[in-house]
C-alpha cells in the first residue's frame, strides 16, 4: 500500500496565507490578507450636447465597470462647475452608465469632471441645435439568436438652429 502523506493544509477551510483556520464565510484573515472583492472603474466620459444654450440641459454620463470578483457598490462624484453624487452597485464582469443632467445658468465655458476624467461644453448666447432622441421603440420585445429586430427613435430638434446629432445604438 502507497504511503499518504496528509498536509496540515489538507484539514484547514482556506489557505494558510489567508488567515487563521476558519472556515472563510467568516471573514477573518490575516492583516496582511487582501480578500478578492470589487474593484470598480470608471471610463469613457460623455458630455452631451458640447454646445447649448443657457437653460439648455447638459447630460454628463461614464460608464462605471466592475472588474473585480465580488459585488460591489461604487459613488461616482461629478465635480468642476456642477457638483453631484451618484451611487451605483454592479455584480462582477456588470457594467452601468452613470449619467447626470445639468443646466447651465449663463453663457461660458463649463469644465466638470468624474472621477479623474475632465471634460467640457460650451453655454453660448448664439442660437444653437438641441436635438433630441425620443420615442425608442424596439419591436419585437423579445427575440431569439438569428432573429431581426428593428429599433427606432425620433429625433427632434428643440433648438434654434439647425444641427446634427450622432445617435449610437448599443446591443448586448
């Protein structure tokens, strides 16, 4: 008969290096144990329309994603002219847009920034477009893989010039 040769890590819930042998639902661990949790990241900064009018909103939105290994929840902070807070909670590999709205109050230039992104627009007295996407409709609601869908919006101009507006349609 092979000898078996029986480690004490055989007999203990989590690594040695983790921390002390408790079943890790606990959540005791060694000061110098980090556990894998959430770690979030904030990208790709929209600021949209770049030029209005005074009274016009401004919509500022990021994208908040969660590259860690646990749940977690993540306050994304607009700072610079406009100042604001938003709390979002993502599952691992989940992504969400945080978007915040501002008007401005007179006309100049307005620099914000979210979470170590900067950006900014332009709030002028001359007559600018204000387009905006309405009315999306997505027909069928649901579809199987392979199947057509057709997805439509309206896109309406507000302003007191005319304009162009780029409308992106992301599937996942």
């Amino acid at each position: 008969m092979p000898e078996v040769k029986i480690e004490i890590q055989d007999w203990l819930p989590q690594e040695p290096w983790q921390g002390p042998p408790l079943p890790e639902f606990l959540h005791i661990y060694w000061p110098w144990y980090k556990p894998p949790g959430a770690e979030l990241k904030v990208t790709n900064l929209v600021i949209s329309p770049t030029v209005v009018n005074p009274g016009q909103v401004v919509t500022i939105s990021c994208l908040v994603t969660n590259i860690g290994a646990e749940e977690g929840s993540y306050i994304v902070k607009l700072g610079g002219d406009f100042v604001a807070s938003k709390t979002i909670s993502l599952n691992p590999g989940e992504s969400k847009t945080a978007s915040f709205e501002v008007t401005p109050a007179v006309a100049k230039t307005y620099n914000v920034s979210v979470d170590g992104l900067y950006g900014s627009f332009v709030a002028t007295t001359e007559a600018v477009a204000d387009i905006r996407v309405e009315d999306l409709v997505i027909s069928p609601a649901e579809v199987m893989v392979g199947e057509t869908v057709t997805i439509s919006v309206v896109a309406k101009n507000y302003g007191e010039a005319s304009g162009t507006k780029v409308i992106t349609c992301n599937v996942t």
